[in-house]
C-alpha cells in the first residue's frame, strides 16, 4: 500500500505556523539589511517622546488638560516628527490621572506613532 502525501491545505498550515513564528526575525533582520529609511529614525522619535512625557510630568497639576493638537517637534525637523500630550482622568480608579505623550513620523499611509502613558496620583478628588 502506498501513503497518501500531505494535502495542500496541511502545507499552507505548516508555511502559515512558520511564517508566524520566523516573521518578526526576518523583519528584524531585513531593517538591518536593507535600511529604506533612516535606521536611527526609532531611537531619535524614541528620545523625543521621552523628552515630551518628561515636559508631560513638569507641566502636571491637578487640573485636566485637553488634549493638545499635534505640533512639530524643535529639533527634529528632518524627521518631521510631531508630538502632543493629552491628560486624562483614569477611566475606572479615581484619584488617579492618565499622562499620555504620543510622536508621530512619516506620511499618510505610511505614518508611524509611538505612544508612552503613565498614571500620576491627583491631589484633588
């Protein structure tokens, strides 16, 4: 008697498990490999959100700030990265307020963001 081989669909299951698990790989690598874009261009918009989460928490009082439109960034314009905070009253605890800083780079369809939030205690229920 002769074995039936593997059907298509179990191949493709099989390619689709590996591609799952070797993906995040071949993209670290391909970043590396084949730099498209500025390689520092994570790392620079990495620094400027923490410098606008630390502006964030310099401004803080206990008042409720809208959230702040996007803005271009000094010193990062070749990147042409915004920035803008928002602070928030926590959703579910009181007493406990939301800071989120956010940076956007790029354009439309290609736009990347990097969000940074942290939670400060109010001083005013």
């Amino acid at each position: 008697m002769r074995e039936q081989g593997r059907t298509t669909f179990e191949r493709l299951l099989y390619v689709g498990i590996l591609t799952f698990i070797l993906w995040p790989f071949v993209q670290l690598w391909s970043i590396h490999a084949v730099p498209l874009y500025d390689s520092d261009s994570h790392q620079r918009a990495a620094v400027a959100i923490g410098n606008l989460m630390a502006e964030a928490l310099g401004k803080y009082n206990s008042e409720d700030l809208p959230a702040q439109p996007f803005a271009s960034m000094p010193g990062f314009e070749d990147l042409e990265l915004e920035g803008s905070i928002e602070i928030f009253p926590h959703p579910e605890f009181t007493g406990l307020s939301v800071i989120r800083a956010q940076v956007r780079w790029g354009f439309s369809v290609f736009r990347k963001y990097l969000t940074l939030e942290t939670l400060v205690g109010r001083t005013r229920p």
